[in-house]
C-alpha cells in the first residue's frame, strides 16, 4: 500500500513540490495522549502518531505562520497525508507547516494494541469526541501559547468524516483552530435530517449519467440475476467461477448478504473516487471510473450475459493494477489503509447514517431502514446499542444560523455524500462551495491538468477563506 | 438545610413571586443520563434530578417562549433554585420555564449511590464535561426539535462554578444554548493567566475597607497568635475552651493545618456572601457580614484578647442563628447543601486554581503555589494526579477575541473570584459586566430594596442582553 501510494504523487502531477524537496515528506511522531480524555478513573495512556513536515515555515520569524493540520480520519494518516495534496501545494505559500493527526484505533494508533477490537470495554473508547480531545492535546502541546502571545493560527482540514472532524473542531475548540476547511462532510448525514434514501438516489445519478443510462438498468436489474444465481448449487458454481472469490461462496446468503453488500459499497466508493485522472484512494482505478465502470454495462444486457459485463466491469474497481489474483468480498477497503473495522464500530454507536433504497429512485434492492434491527445486529456484533441521536446532540447540524463561524463547507454534486452535506448557508460565517462536476473531497487533492474548473475555482475559494482568517486572527493579536 | 432554605424566600422580599404563586415552587423530576458520555465502553445510567416550573411558560403557544436554565454547581440543585431569585423575577416577565438542573455527584444525582465517592474508578466520571453533556442531553429531550422549527431558545445561568458552567455550555453547545449569563464565573483561575496571590489580594482589600483597617491586620498577625498556643498543650487546652471545637484539637497541626485551612474558607466565603441583606446561602449571616465580623476586630488586638475578639468575629459565621453547639472546623460548608467532598476531587483534577500568598500584600500566612506538593497530595488521596492545563485547553479563556458570542460575564469588584474572571473584553458579543459595590453572583439574587445601584444596573444590563439573544434567535428563525 506504502509503494502504490507513493506511485500516486507522480501520476498526480505534483512536480512543483518535487521541485521544492518535499514530495509529502514528513516526519513520523508519537505523543502520548489520555485513553480517555473525559474521566479521571484511569491514568492510562498510547502513542498517538502525527505526521509533520516544517519545511515550508523554517525560513521566517513569523509568530503567525500557519499551522495547516489535517484532522485525521478512519484511516492510516498516511494514506490522506498523500491524498491530500491541496494541503502541501498550500504550505510553501503560506509559510507554513502541515501536520497530519492520526485518529485512535485507525492506522498505528492503537490504544491498546492488538486488543484494541475488544468490544466494548476497549473499542468503547473509539468516538468523535475522544478523537478530537486527541487533537486539541496534540495542538496545544506542539503550538503553546507563548507567554501572553497567541499561539500561532491553525487552519484545519478533512474530506469526508475527517471533514465532519475539522468542522468539529473549530465548533468546540475555536481557541484551537481559526477557521475550517470541511470538505465533502456530511454532518447532516443523520436521523430526522437527511432522508435515509438521498444518498443512493445521488449514487445511481452518477451510474446514468457517467456513459449512458444502460448502466443503471443493468445494475438495476443484476440483484435480481445474482439472486437466481444463488439459488441453486450450479449457480453458486457459476458465480464461484466467473468471480474468483477468495474463500468460495457456499450459499445463498454469501450471495444476498455479502455480495450484496460489497457491490453496494464499490459503487458507492468509485462514485466517490471518480476524479478526472489515474488515482489511488480506496483503490487504483483509472481516470473517471465510473464512465470505464459504465462502458462495461453499455447495452441492456441480461442473464449470463449481464454476468459477464458486470465482472469485467467490477474489475476496474477490483483489479486495475492487475495484481488482484482473486476477489475479497469480505472488504471494498481491502489494502487501502482504511480502517473499516473501527469504522463499522463508529457506524454502530453514534455515526448511525441511515441508508435506504426503493428500487425506483435509485438502483438497488428495496430495503427500509429499520433502527430497531439495526441496533440489534449492532447489539450482537458490539454488546452496545447504537446512540442514533448523540452526533447532532454533540454538533449541532440542524441549523447552523449565528453561533458558529469559520468553517467552508464544500461538496462535489456528484459525491453520494453531498446528500448530507451542508449546501446552504444563512450565516454569514460559514461558507458553502458546490462543485457541480466534483467527486467526494476532490478539492482536497493535488491539482491536475485535468481538474474541472469548478474544482479549481472551489481551490481559490478555500485559499481566500483561509487568508481572510489568518488576516483576522493577525487582526485580533493581542495581549489580555 | 431545606427547610432553612426555604426561610430565606421570605427574607430576600420575594413578595412579588410570592404573589404569583410560584414561591421558589417547582416539580423535582429525574431523567436517565448515561454515566460515560464520551465513551462506548458500558450502558449504565443514573439518575439526574432537575427542577421545573412552567407556571409563566403555561398561557402562551409562543414556540419561542424561552428556557432560563441554570447550570448546577458544587452542590443541591435546590440551594441554586433558591439563591438565584433574578431568575424567578425574569421568568414571569419572558413567559418563561424554569429549569435547574443538578450536577452530577452533587445533591441527590450520584451515579453510584453510596459508592459514588469511591476513587477514582467512581469518583472519575465526575468532570466538566460530563456535566455539561448531561445538561445538553436533558435540554435537548425536554426542548425537542420540533419537525422542521428549532427548538426554544434557551439562556444559561450560573453562578461561580456554575457561571463557568453556563459559560461553557455556550461555547461547547452553541446549538443548545442561545447566550449565558455568566455570573462571577473565574473561567481564568487556571496555572498561566492568573496570578496565584490574586484571590488573596482582593480578599484581604474586602476586610480592609469593610470596618477599618485594623480588621485585616489583626487577622494577618493571628496566625502566629495561634500557632504560639497550637505549640503547648496549655494552649491546646485555652483553644478546645473559647472555640469549642466539635472534635477536641490535639496537636499542633490541628490548628496550623485544619484550622488554619478552615479560618482562610471562612474568610472567602464571608467576603463571597457579603451581601447587603441577611441570606442563608453558604452559612446564616446578617447583612453586610464582613463589617460585622470586622466591626469584632476593630482595634489592634494582641494574645488572649485578639484570641477572644477572633473567636467572636467567628460566630457571625458560624453561630448567626444561635443553634450551633460546637464549631465543625472540617468543613466551611457544613450543612449548607455545598457538596466539598466533589469539590475537593474536581480541585484535584482538572479545577486547578492555584492559590498562593505572601502575608505582606495579602493578610495570610506566606505559602508558595508549588504543583509538586499540590499533585503528590492529590495523587494520594484520589489515586489520580491533577492536569492543571486540562480547563484552558478545553475551555479556552487566554483570549476571547470572535470565536465565541453570547456570554455576559458579570463580576463584583469585591468578590475574590473576580480576579480570575473576565473583566475585559476585545470581543463585541461578549459582554462584561462589573459591579464595584458586588459580592459573589449578588446579581444573579433576588432583588432586594438594599441592593447597591450597581447591582440593580447589571440585572438590567442583563434583561437587555438576554433580550437581544431571543431577538435574535427569533429572527433566525428558519427551516433549513
């Protein structure tokens, strides 16, 4: 993963930095930070891990260069570290310094080792507001007020849950952080605000649009044809053939459950990574992956034939590099550094994102939402029931007018999770860019010849942002 | 206490309220909080009390008819309901619901029962933030979102720890909480921004001008007074006679320790409760307290006679109601309703408030802040060491410019907490308030005919503040 990730700088196109000698160069650091930062029954401590690069803000006397800090999400920090080039292209402007901040229980932050999955009495301590104490300690240590001078101004950034963190931070930390850059966060993304329907309806418009509307139907219409599949033994073969899993499938539900749900996770994830080039997020694909997805399901195909087109389709997901020897249904994540065994956890207790479909509006099996059988099945795998409600009690989310400030907002329209986004704005204060053409946190990437304009145009946004809030924070120097 | 508690209605002239029928009258109700609100590591819950009056909120359909919330403190939910008289005034005034709710380990709310003091694996779960996050959860279940319309607006109350509370709930909950009246809320005793001989000074300028001069020099040379009896068992024998301690002294340190300790919480909590009206909230003491005590020791008293003078003084405190039969020198709380065995953890923990004097600026025996000692004694007792930067990085406090809006922070000029309060401000929506002729939170008390103007002209400020914020919250009054 290491190797693949690093290939990704050069394909990105990122030979200014090259130039400069810091090719997302950092330093590896630990600090020992509180298990739990919100009782005093234990003393106990872990090694959290940061990744830092001062490079950029070595060569001035500034008290207010920057401290461009990205709040780390449910993954190895290295991987966003070096998916986050909008970051390290802003560093040698600015004068400042990047710091990345793992998040416990992903990457090398373990709190308690190889233990750290044991559920709940160690897993417990996997939670947004752990995670931003983590943070804020992590700031605080390395960026101390000096004396009766301000620290110097932190910007914070994060796509996707790591943007619901920098939004978080600036909303209960704002002595820590100036000011936000909350890229493709669904803070809305929870019960009684976001329909449970809008990010499937959002998925499946990228599907019909990205080569021709076939794609869909046939997406559509393959639950259908998998399931007659996994009904009898000879079908079961078949897929067992045509799909090389990994560990062969043995019966119907391997098929309905996990299959199923795998499927619904790739589509999900190459709308997500559909960014205009070659890239190595989640996993290596092409360039627009769900138009090669798409050419693959051009024409309505149906039975063996509809089989065909969607395995070869699968494998610009699956297998662009052309190492996969066979194909793990059991993870969508699968080597990519995401930690989808916390996430699953976190998904359980209080990032509850409700999901449902209808078949009509989008292109899955019918399936309701249903909270009573999902906190169960949470019950049963984590011994703790899921608190639906705890994010937007923490956050806030529901109205956003006055009371929080310094954040920017932005969303790719043809991200599934825009749904959950914030999109409007009657506060002064906080921000909002729309990216019509825009994947999830596409602005957050190095920049690329192939960058549609409103991703550029979303760029100088978030620069102007970011100036006027470090103009402020100079402004506001002073000494109580 | 309760019903001594309740004796005070009749003597802050709270006629007015009376009439109304709403003598300080409310329903006591519990609700269930979890015990851990930032972890998933256990299910458990408690029992959190909270007192309600809907009386003035009844005859409205009002949807922002508002919430006047008090933050509960270190102690019985029901000495704050019943000391925070500005409180019941406002309410028919706004057509508003009272809401006080306990803090957890405090009055009846302990999570453990009996065992709630067993440290620190019980006595752990007793922090800020856990309170605040119970006082979030209870808002947000009795004061729903309602559909597409927000919930009612609510302004915090809070006095001393309290207004810290109400402070904090503002800045951590902004989406709850609509502004704070933070009454003498020392958000900035904290290690690095106040200095630890502050709250000395003040206190000693309190008994210098409150009678003449000799008040405080007579206290400054009693220490040694003591000490020299404290060191033969004669003296021993004249000390257990005049001051009739409950448990009879038998050492030395029982006065150069214990009374010493308790001598100096008298002293603040005298200068704290110093109103210009008899009260019952910390002890029973006549208006204006300190002059009383003062006028005791209104000549340069040296030996047998200062002891006799000092000793009497005392009993403004400590036998006001002529019903004590022995003087119970562990606690200046005693039977007040102030919870000092929580108190005395939280001090322990993360409410560090270094305190210091030098006996030439201030009228207390010469002892050094030292953290060392302070953390040793505390490991010791508690098993857990205090993290004296917690607060601060929490909270925030060195600088409140922009980030954060809504909050009066009012202060008495001879209240010793003052001088850890905020009494500046660079920040536009935050406001201060200064009272010179002002005890500890005076202006959150009922109003009373004696009260001093200034006193009067901050509750006024106050009603004009909390007026602006439901002004506003009423205008950005939208669906999102």
């Amino acid at each position: 993963m290491m190797t693949a990730a690093s290939g990704v700088v050069l394909i990105l196109g990122l030979s200014t930095i090259l130039c400069a000698g810091a090719a997302y160069e950092y330093q590896i650091k630990t600090i020992d930070v509180p298990i739990d930062h919100f009782t005093y029954t234990s003393e106990a401590t872990f090694k959290l891990r940061y990744l830092i690069n001062e490079t950029f803000a070595q060569n001035t006397n500034d008290p207010n260069r920057p401290i461009l800090f990205y709040a780390g999400n449910e993954g190895d920090i290295e991987l966003f570290a070096k998916n986050t080039g909008f970051m390290w292209e802003l560093a040698p402007k600015l004068k400042a310094s990047l710091l990345f901040i793992e998040h416990r229980f992903y990457g090398q932050s373990l709190p308690f080792g190889n233990a750290s999955f044991d559920s709940p009495k160690n897993l417990g301590y996997l939670t947004s507001e752990q995670a931003l104490a983590d943070f804020a300690l992590v700031l605080r240590t390395l960026n101390p007020i000096n004396g009766t001078n301000r620290a110097r101004p932190v910007i914070a950034f994060g796509g996707s849950y790591g943007g619901m963190l920098a939004a978080w931070i600036r909303i209960k930390y704002p002595h820590l952080v100036a000011g936000a850059i909350a890229a493709s966060a669904p803070i809305r993304q929870f019960q009684g605000v976001t329909q449970c329907g809008i990010f499937n309806q959002i998925l499946t418009s990228v599907y019909q649009v990205a080569y021709n509307a076939e794609c869909a139907s046939n997406i559509r219409r393959s639950w259908t044809m998998l399931q007659n599949y996994s009904s009898t033994a000879e079908g079961l073969r078949v897929l067992n053939e045509k799909f090389k899993f990994c560990t062969n499938i043995t019966k119907a539900t391997d098929v309905t459950e996990t299959f199923f749900d795998y499927l619904t996770d790739v589509y999900g994830n190459l709308a997500m990574i559909n960014y205009p080039y070659e890239s190595n997020f989640l996993a290596p694909v092409p360039a627009y992956p769900v138009r090669e997805f798409c050419g693959r399901l051009d024409k309505n195909y149906t039975g063996a034939e509809l089989l065909d087109h969607l395995q070869s389709a699968l494998t610009i997901y699956t297998n662009y590099d052309g190492k996969a020897t066979c194909l793990n249904i059991n993870s969508s994540y699968d080597g990519s550094g995401i930690g989808d065994r916390g996430w699953d956890f976190q998904a359980c207790t209080e990032m509850v994102m409700p999901m449902c479909s209808d078949g009509v509006h989008d292109m899955f099996p019918p399936q309701q939402w249903n909270m009573q059988t999902y906190s169960d099945k949470c019950f049963k795998k984590y011994g703790v029931h899921p608190h639906p409600a705890n994010a937007l009690l923490n956050y806030g989310g529901e109205f956003l007018e006055g009371s929080i400030t310094n954040i920017v907002f932005s969303n790719g329209l043809l991200d599934p999770w825009s749904g959950g986004g914030v999109l409007r704005s009657t506060n002064d204060n906080i921000k909002i860019v729309l990216i019509p053409e825009g994947a999830h946190h596409i602005d957050l990437r190095a920049s690329n010849p192939n960058d549609p304009a409103s991703v550029t145009r979303a760029r100088s946004v978030h620069v102007k942002n970011i100036q006027k809030w470090l103009d402020e924070y100079r402004k506001q120097q002073r000494v109580y």
